[in-house]
C-alpha cells in the first residue's frame, strides 16, 4: 500500500504555452488550495467540488500575487485518483509553472513520481491495471486509430472480457476443487467429459483474443517497414513520395545514403515507421560497407520489406539475390520508374516471384503511390477483421498465452485420468495469468515497471 501523502506535478508539457495545469492529489490538497488561493482578496474557507473558480495564487510567506488563475477541486471519491483533486490552471510558461509549483511544494505536498497519479487511481480501484495502461497508450496515440482502441481498453473493454473468462475459469476450478475434497466420489459425477471440454474451449477462447494482438500492436507500436534494394533503383525517391514532401537527398550517383533514415506516416490509421536504407551491395568504401551492414541488421528487425527494383531495367543479380533473402518475409516489390519505357519482367526472377505482391509506381511522378500505401497496409494487416476486443500491449498477450497453456495442460492431465491435483495446478497457473492483466496479482515489480514508463504529472 502507498503512503497517503499529498502529491503535485506539472500535468502538462514544460514550454510556453497559453495555459499550464498544476495538479494535486491526496489529504492535504485543498487545506494547500487554501492557503495560497484568494477570491477577491480574501481566503476560501471552503471550495465546492467540481466547480471552477477564479482567483489568485499568493505566496503566504510574503503576501506577494505569483499568477491569476482558474481553481477546481474534486473531492474524494470522485476524483481521478480516488483522493482529493486540486487541478490550478495557470498562465503556460515554463519558469511561471515550476515557480507554483514550488510554492506548492512548501506548503507541504510532494514532488509526484511517473504515472503516480495513475497509479494511486488504481490503488484505489478506480482502474484496474489494464485500463491504466490504456491510458498511457491514449496519451501516447499516433492516429485516430490507435486512440481508438487505447480508449476503448481504457473504458474496460479488456478488463470486463478478461475478467468474464476469469469467471469461467472460477467456475471449472469449483468443480476440480470438489473432486479433491471428496476424493472417495467418483469424479464422473462431476462429468468430466464436459468439463474437459469446457476447459479446452475456454482455452480457445483466450487463444482467439491472444491472437489479436499482431493486429493491435500495429496500431500501438507502429508497423516498421524496410525499403531495401540495391544502388540507384529510387528508394530514397520513393521515400520521398510516400512521405508527400522531399525529406531525403535524391542524386543519380549510387550509394548517396549511407546511413538508415526514418520516417513516419500515417497510413489511414496505421502508424508507420519507414526506414530508408543503404543500397545492399558488395561494397568496397569502409563507410558504404558499415551502411550495408546497417541495412541489414534493419531488415531483418521490420514487419515488412519494401523490395525496390529498377523497371526500366533487367533484373540484376542484386536484385535476385535480395529477392531469395526475403523468403520468409512479408514483401512487396516496387517496380520503380514507370514513367520510363518497361524493361523489367518478373519471369526473370524465377518461380519465387509468382505469389509476390508486385506494384509499379514512379517516385518521380507519383503514379502508383496511393495503390501502393492501399496494398502495404493491407499486407500488413493481413485482410484480418477486427475484433471487439483487442490486445495490444505483450504483457497481456504473454499472460494469456500463458493462462491458455495452462488450461490446455489441466484438460490433458484429467483425460489421462491422472489425480485431479495435478490439474489444480495448472487451472491456478491460468487463473494467475488472467489476474495479472487486470492486476489481481501483487506484483511490486511489475507495477514499478509499468507506471514508471507515464509522464510526470499523470
């Protein structure tokens, strides 16, 4: 359990700006409210929850105006946090802002830690961890998109359809704990033909959500695309036109980029972050070879590789040679340089390129662009429908792996007709997976982790 002091931070980001919020939370927050805010020169004895008011903050120790400021509070348990709230919404400028919250600070209240508001909003079961999480994930949101779905989880979606599978799996534990408290009754009576079959459609059940999550990590994390090639074939061009605007130096000479550029784009929704890589060649130069390696080691990292060959050519050995690198894969071939005459044939890559996604485009003009953003994101997505829920973050997609497992396990061992112990044991390993989302589980390091990676102030 945490220390029930008061806490205060600086809610929103350090710069100038219009407006900045200065929020604390805990037992002390409007006794400090009260002692540095006036209304029309005169103290407040006592604040209404949820209402705005106008005033001024003084220093008490010198009498001195410091801002002229809005000031709410949120009395307990109708709070964010679940504790008192005070939020004070000052002129935005960055020494302006620390010097309140100093004078906060000396009136007793304390320096928050990361994420400290959020994390007492789930201490006091006004989030459970999973929609605590969500919450960073909504502030950390690149597209509509992936606000969509952080909101969603931070609403409850998640959590109520985890906690209903946790509801199931109480259920079968009930009648597994029965057989080992009655041992000398036949657990037929219990008929555990069902109840194995209800353990292993449960275990279905949490597979299919955890199946989500290549599908929703996207959406939180970024898909990472590679555009690779050899020398000279347009890839930093191409760049270039899926960005709209020249961000990358173009020259006919090979090997211009050395080093690996990245750029990010929205692709309807689908964040995405594209990487421009050396031409991969046999390299002399010291440089172009660190620069090849680079293009490498990226390669191998990204969700997808965007294989630019030159059209108005035949294929080169290079070309080859890239194409039988990515067999394993997710791949679209650009042919590059439509708007010159077509050399370039796929048969003369082999029967590899027959299933390959192929789109020609031109950097240079823009043909072919939007087709080509239109088939990346589909392949990427792999045509998957979305579901209601989805899992986004792999912490709870390891612990329903994990919790599926164990289902799978306790089903087995009853249909081997092995002690119903055993069993327990597994359907508690499944239970504590499910708990550990939701955060059912105490777990310091885990919490510690999690909340450390917020921003001060939420």
């Amino acid at each position: 359990m945490y220390e029930r002091d008061t806490i205060a931070a600086i809610a929103t980001p350090l710069g100038e700006g219009a407006v900045a919020v200065i929020r604390m939370s805990g037992v002390d927050a409007e006794k400090i409210a009260r002692a540095i805010f006036l209304r029309k020169g005169k103290t407040v004895d006592r604040l209404t929850s949820h209402r705005l008011y106008h005033g001024a903050i003084h220093d008490p120790r010198t009498e001195r105006m410091v801002d002229e400021v809005l000031l709410t509070i949120m009395r307990a348990p109708h709070s964010y946090t679940g504790e008192d709230v005070v939020e004070v919404q000052c002129h935005g400028g960055a020494f302006l802002t620390r010097q309140l919250l100093g004078l906060i600070l000396a009136q007793g209240a304390r320096q928050a830690e990361a994420g400290e508001f959020t994390k007492r909003a789930f201490l006091n079961g006004k989030l459970d961890l999973a929609q605590a999480e969500a919450v960073l994930d909504l502030i950390r949101a690149r597209t509509a998109k992936g606000a969509e779905i952080a909101l969603s989880q931070a609403r409850g979606s998640l959590s109520n359809y985890v906690d209903a599978l946790r509801q199931e799996l109480l259920d079968i534990m009930v009648q597994v704990e029965a057989a080992i408290d009655f041992p000398d009754e036949d657990i037929e009576l219990l008929q555990k033909p069902k109840l194995i079959d209800k353990i292993r459609f449960l275990a279905d059940k949490l597979s299919a959500i955890a199946e989500t999550y290549n599908w929703g990590r996207l959406f939180r994390e970024g898909a990472r695309v590679c555009i690779c090639g050899r020398p000279n074939v347009g890839k930093s061009s191409l760049l270039n036109a899926l960005l709209g605007e020249n961000r990358v130096i173009v020259t006919p000479v090979p090997g211009t980029t050395r080093d690996v550029i990245e750029e990010s784009v929205n692709l309807d929704g689908l964040p995405l972050v594209l990487w421009d890589t050396a031409g991969i060649r046999e390299a002399s130069d010291e440089v172009e070879k660190l620069g090849v390696e680079l293009s490498r080691q990226h390669l191998e990292k990204a969700d997808a590789a965007m294989l630019v060959v030159d059209g108005s050519v035949h294929a080169s050995e290079e070309d080859k040679g890239l194409l039988g690198g990515l067999v394993e894969k997710r791949k679209i071939i650009v042919i590059n340089k439509s708007d010159l005459p077509r050399v370039l044939s796929l048969d003369e890559f082999g029967k590899s390129a027959e299933s390959f996604n192929c789109v020609a485009v031109s950097a240079k003009t823009g043909t072919g662009i939007e087709q080509l953003k239109n088939r990346l994101r589909e392949l990427l997505l792999e045509y998957q429908t979305e579901s209601n829920v989805v899992v986004s973050n792999v912490r709870h997609h390891s612990s329903l792996v994990r919790s599926a497992a164990g289902l799978r396990s306790a089903a087995d061992t009853l249909a081997l007709g092995l002690a119903p112990e055993l069993a327990a044991v597994n359907l508690h390993e499944a239970r504590d997976g499910l708990e550990e989302i939701i955060g059912l589980v105490d777990n310091d390091t885990i919490l510690e982790r999690i909340f450390s990676e917020f921003c001060i102030g939420k």
